[in-house]
C-alpha cells in the first residue's frame, strides 16, 4: 500500500496522560486555554526531510496540550479518514477514480470532491441530485455515504472493517472508532461521513499521514491535495460562498477564500477539514507545518474566531507565517 517510509517522532512534554491545560508549553498553543469550551486537545506538527541526507520524509508531533486519552466526537473530521480509505482502494485496485458512481455522470472522483451534484444530506422522498456532476461544489454527507457503500460492494467487506483494515489499524488508531449512533448522520448511516471518535493521539496520526503519506504513493497523496475539478463555485458550511470553492479528494483548499477556518497567514495550498463537533486539522505545506484539535463545544462563532487566530499563532512562532 504504501511507497513511502514514515516516521512519526513524539516530542511533547506534559504533566501526565489526563492534561487539561498546562501553560508554558508551545508559547502559540497557550491560546488555547482562552477559548470557550470547558476541555480541548490541540496539537501541532511539523513535517520536512530527515536531518540525515537521503533520509526520509518524517512528521514531528512539535507540542500538544489537553487530554491525549478523551475521546471526542470528529464529525466531519472523519471525511479524510473515509477518503484515505477510498484512495488505498483505487491503489489496490479495488475501485478506480473514474467509476461511476452516484448520480448519472458521477465517479469515485466527483463524490470526493464534493462535485457530484448530491444535496448535502439524505432527504427521503426527494431527488437527491441539485446540480449536474462537476458543475457546481456542493458539500454532501451523503456523497460520502455512496462512497462506502462503493467500498463494500467491490471489496466484499463492510465499509467499516475495510477502513480499519486499510487505515485505521496501519496508523495505530486503536482507540478511534465508528459510532454512527451518535454522529450527525443519524444511526441509519455507515459513520463514513461524520462517524469517529476518537482521542487527539489519533487524529495528530491523520494529521501525519496527510502530511507525509505512508498508505499511499506520493502521486496520490499529490493529486489527492491538489484542486479538484478547478472553478466550482459553491459554500464552505459555516463561512459562505466562494468562486471558485476550491477541494481536493477529500480535504478542502484553502486557496483565497477569506473568512476561513485557518489564519490569514497560512498559504494558498494549506489543506485539512474541519467538523461541527469542534473538531479540526490543518497542513499548510509550505510551511512545513500543521496543526489539529478536538473539542466540547460545536463550532461557532467561538472556533471562526480561535482558530484562525491559533493557526497564525503557531506560523508565526515556527518562523513560517
């Protein structure tokens, strides 16, 4: 699966595996203890080549500061776990970006991308299709529903055993699981959409792989965060509309979209994903340098204002905003 080597090196200091909040610690996630949420877990990463010649790409946990063991519920942050899933597939052979899939017209890609034409979420007795695929960006927890239901027709396993098969397991998320029944998606749904939860651990290991990629070729990981279906204008839930509203497979662009999530000082080519939970993760790579968190409270006003402030924070101390 994997054609790159990984290396994942822990250095972070804190006063025992329960943490709440420690200051003193990365002089940027200090910040974090100012927010509006009774517990939070954030964490920053920084990824480059080895200090050795020749070495491999390696993904440092810089600092964290929270609970490392509280599970908390990713939301939307589950979509590039599903998409990592759906990529190792299209490597293995399993399925192919250009099988159709979804509406008429639609393929593995466009459900990725979120261009399939699909409305956001399921709605009994209506017709689930808004737009003709690739014509518009429309963002659809049930574009992501299709897409395990295309893993467990071709693979011959349920969506959930492939996913932790093929990702959840290689990056050692042991304590991260699916639990539709308490996602946003409803009980009905296979969690491919909004399902984990999981504790901060975890999701710095997603935030890793997507920073270095070990379950897929570097020629995946390219084209998975690069601009999907260029020009599609349509709406970043939570911070309006943008022309063009730029996504990869499986995490948004930043590109120029202002407001955003991340912080005015993060490049155009930062990627990551972003759930109602409270729940988050960033990779800017030209920075070198990414940065994720869970919390108890749903995004809102307090997270459009945190978050970016948080993310040209840590640019700014890493000498990279």
């Amino acid at each position: 699966m994997a054609a790159s080597e990984f290396t994942v090196v822990i250095g972070y200091r804190s006063s025992g595996l329960e943490l709440i909040y420690h200051p003193g610690l990365m002089g940027a996630l200090d910040l974090v203890g100012s927010w509006a949420v009774d517990a939070a877990s954030v964490g920053v990463v920084h990824f480059g080549r080895g200090r050795d010649h020749g070495s491999p790409p390696i993904a440092e946990i810089v600092e964290v500061v929270g609970s490392q063991t509280r599970s908390f519920p990713w939301a939307s942050v589950t979509k590039p776990v599903t998409a990592l899933a759906v990529l190792v597939a299209v490597e293995e052979g399993t399925l192919s970006l250009e099988l159709p899939m979804g509406p008429p017209g639609s393929t593995i890609r466009h459900l990725l991308a979120h261009a399939s034409g699909l409305t956001p979420d399921p709605a009994p007795g209506l017709e689930p299709r808004l737009a003709e695929p690739g014509s518009r960006r429309i963002y659809s927890n049930l574009g992501y529903e299709v897409l395990a239901e295309a893993i467990a027709e071709h693979s011959g396993m349920s969506f959930q055993q492939y996913a932790s098969g093929a990702v959840l397991g290689p990056l050692g998320m042991s304590e991260t699981v699916f639990d539709p029944e308490r996602s946003d998606s409803g009980s009905a749904s296979s969690g491919a959409a909004s399902g984990l939860w999981g504790p901060l651990t975890d999701l710095l290991a997603v935030a890793a792989e997507w920073s270095v990629p070990s379950l897929i070729s570097e020629e995946t990981h390219a084209l998975a965060t690069s601009v999907a279906f260029p020009g599609l204008s349509g709406v970043l839930p939570g911070f309006g509309r943008f022309d063009p509203c730029d996504w990869g497979l499986g995490v948004e662009i930043r590109g120029h979209k202002w407001p955003h999530w991340t912080g005015a000082t993060n490049s155009p080519a930062t990627f990551g994903h972003f759930g109602r939970s409270g729940s988050f993760f960033w990779i800017d790579p030209e920075a070198g340098a990414g940065c994720a968190g869970l919390a108890d409270r749903s995004f809102g006003p307090w997270a459009a204002a945190a978050w970016p402030a948080l993310s040209d924070a840590v640019l700014d101390e890493l000498g990279t905003g």
